[in-house]
C-alpha cells in the first residue's frame, strides 16, 4: 500500500517506520525544513549547545516497550529532571525552592527541620484543607493537599501565568502531574526509565525516518486534495487545521522564547521555575544542563511566555475547556466521517501528550492498521479517543 504520514514528527515518524518495516511505502510530509516536530533539537553553531528549539522535552516512562524503542535508535544518558522554583516564601523574601514540593520545600519554607511523618501530619493537620473531598477544580487540588501557602508560592501565580486563567477555573488533572512527596527525592518524575537522547530528538527521528521503504519530504505542505494519491494517511497536524477550521479554531496556548545567551554557567540548571505572578515569564530554561555529559563555555537560555495561540502561532498546549471540548466533538464528528485518514499524536487529538504516550499510541495504531488491513476492514479515525 502506499501511505502518507502527514508530520515528521515522533507520531508520523514511528508509524511510518512501523508500517515500512511490514513492507509499505510510506512517504512522510512536514511543513518545516526539519524533521522531529516540537522535539527537535539543534546545536547551536556559536556555543556547541544542543538547544531544545520548541521548549525543553525530557524522556520519561514505565513502558519498558517504549524505552527500548527510543534506545535502538539513539543511545540515551542518564538524566534526572531537577526543577527550582523562585518565589517568595513566608518571609515575603525571593528564595530559591527545590521542586516538586518535597520535605526539603516544605521545610525550608516553613523554617522547619521536621521528618517524613511529621511533615506529613504538618501538612495534613495544619495546612491541607481537608473539608474538600472531591477535588474537582486545580485550586481545589492545591487546597486539598498542600493548602493556602505552598499554593499560593508555587501553583497560582505560576498557573494564573501558564494558562491565562485562575486555577479555579481549571481541572484538578492539571495539578495531579505534579507529586507532593515527604522524602528529600526531587526527581520531577517518578517514571521507571528516564534519560535524554546523546545526540538530541532529532538525530533519533531521522534514525527512526532512516529506512528504504520511508521517502521524507520536508518543507512541504500538505494539502487535503493530496490524500487521495494513497491509500491510507495518517494525520498528526492540528485536527481543525485538516478541516482548513471550518467550525471555528479549537483554542491553544502557545510559548515564546526569549532567547539568551551567556558565558558560563547561567543559573546553575536546567529548569529555573517563578512562582510569581509578577515575574512574566514562567520560567527560565538553560539548556546545556539538559547535557550535562558534554561541556561548554557558552550557555543559551530561554525565558518562556506563554500566551492565547492566535492563527499563525505554534499550537502547544490545547485548553480543553467545555467550549474547546464542545468544538472538539464537531470536528472528531468530521474526522469519523472521512475515509481513509487516521489522526494521530498530540495536535490531532488535542491532547497534551508525553513523548512516551504519543510513541506507544503510534506503536498501536500502526498495530491497529495492519490489523484491520488483515481483517479486510477500513482503519478508524482514531485509534486514541480525543474526547
Ligand atoms: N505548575 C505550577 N508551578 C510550577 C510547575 C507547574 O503551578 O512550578 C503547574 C502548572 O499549572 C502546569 C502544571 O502544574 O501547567 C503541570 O506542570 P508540568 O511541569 O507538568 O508542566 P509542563 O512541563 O508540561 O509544561
């Protein structure tokens, strides 16, 4: 069969990969002049860096199916994600908090010297507000299991930031990403398999685009009248953007960066987050602590922004409000009455998705085509529900 993956990014990359190894010809299509979507990674011509052009991405996960994909394809180093918040504590003084909110935030911000237990009873007794019993909003989360205080120095201002809403009006299952843990462990995660690729998420795309049955045209835009040149495509673009948003824009919050550069060592790691909703930025990353294997003088940085994504910005994070939601069901309505087109990954489900997710669900549809190929039946929309 002849297959188009629109997007050479991990989507469009591990299907297309998937169905040449089972004997098809795929050709994979990207706007951009580079392979790897939002992953993508560059060395910097001037420092050596490896910068993370669309924001930082750190390789985490329990699916030991998916770690060993990643690892065929490029070498991975050991990394643990370290984040430091800066915010004001008690004192109404700027400090600098270890992340996410473990005993030694919890002690430091509360000029205590307590142990897991008594933490634990601090927290649960004196500043959790326990009359909450269904958390439903991210406030309500915040309030419910680590109070006033610790919500208001690191999860208000930078979400009110982050989201351009009051986290009152956001869902608990934004919050619950983040552990609250009552030991000195501040690895961001708690994934089994953590690391980042040596040569950066680029070089591993193009390992993983890098087969005889796989053509990549790069720098070319995918027009919907070209579909019908193959017999399947699968689409990782925006899903409103297939439909050339018909019913209207499904809403994004997208970044800007503010690049920097600097001799020497910046801030001393990777993620600097500010808590504070008087600072614009919600954090600072440096990027050659995302490397700490290689070594450099020069150091790039970006300040990030985040801002309501208007046409033409690069959707990153979708809202998924009811309004987003109700636009959502109209053009999954649309995409389930096309024919011979899957949407796959992050934008064409509009879900924030983990690289790590968006690896295995690709692993699955690619599975889930071949399946119905054999089967005789046409492949869904969708293999991962959107909604
Ligand atoms: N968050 C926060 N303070 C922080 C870091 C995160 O309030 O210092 C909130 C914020 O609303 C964010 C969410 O927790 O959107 C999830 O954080 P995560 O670090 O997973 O965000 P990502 O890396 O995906 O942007």
């Amino acid at each position: 069969m002849n297959i188009l993956c629109v997007g050479a990014g991990l989507s469009g990359a591990v299907i297309g990969r998937h169905l040449a190894e089972a004997g098809h010809a795929v050709t994979v299509v990207d706007s951009r002049d580079h392979a790897g979507g939002n992953c993508h990674t560059e060395r910097d011509a001037e420092t050596g860096v490896m910068v993370h052009v669309y924001g930082p991405h750190i390789f985490h996960t329990d699916d030991a199916e998916v770690w060993e994909y990643v690892n065929r394809f490029e070498a991975f180093k050991p990394y643990k994600n370290r984040v430091k918040s800066t915010t004001r504590g008690l004192s109404g003084e700027q400090e600098v908090f270890s992340l996410p909110v473990n005993l030694h935030t919890i002690n430091q911000f509360f000029r205590k010297t307590m142990r897991p237990e008594e933490a634990h009873d601090f927290i649960v007794n004196e500043q959790a507000d326990t009359t909450i019993e269904d958390p439903q909003t991210f406030e309500e989360q915040a309030m419910r299991f680590v109070g006033r205080d610790l919500y208001e120095a690191f999860f208000k201002g930078y979400t009110v930031k982050q989201w351009g809403m009051h986290p009152s009006e956001l869902p608990a299952s934004i919050l619950k990403r983040l552990p609250v843990r009552f030991n000195y462990d501040d690895n961001y995660f708690f994934h089994q398999f953590q690391g980042m690729p040596e040569n950066g998420y680029t070089a591993m795309i193009e390992k993983i685009l890098d087969h005889p049955g796989i053509s990549v045209r790069l720098g070319t835009v995918f027009e919907r009248s070209q579909a019908a040149e193959y017999d399947h495509v699968f689409y990782s673009g925006p899903l409103d953007g297939y439909f050339g948003y018909e019913l209207g824009r499904l809403g994004y919050r997208t970044l800007d960066f503010e690049r920097f550069t600097h001799q020497g060592d910046y801030q001393g790691c990777a993620v600097m987050n500010y808590g504070e909703e008087a600072v614009p930025y919600t954090r600072i990353t440096e990027h050659k602590h995302f490397a700490p294997w290689e070594s450099h003088e020069g150091s790039v940085c970006y300040r990030e922004f985040s801002r309501l994504a208007e046409p033409g910005d690069i959707p990153y994070y979708p809202i998924r409000q009811v309004k987003e939601k109700e636009l959502l069901a109209a053009y999954v309505k649309l995409a389930e009455e096309t024919r011979g087109v899957t949407f796959t990954g992050r934008l064409a489900t509009y879900r924030y998705l983990d690289m790590d997710v968006t690896i295995r669900e690709a692993l699955d549809a690619a599975r889930g085509f071949l399946d119905c190929q054999q089967a005789g039946k046409a492949a869904p929309a969708f293999f991962a529900a959107p909604l």
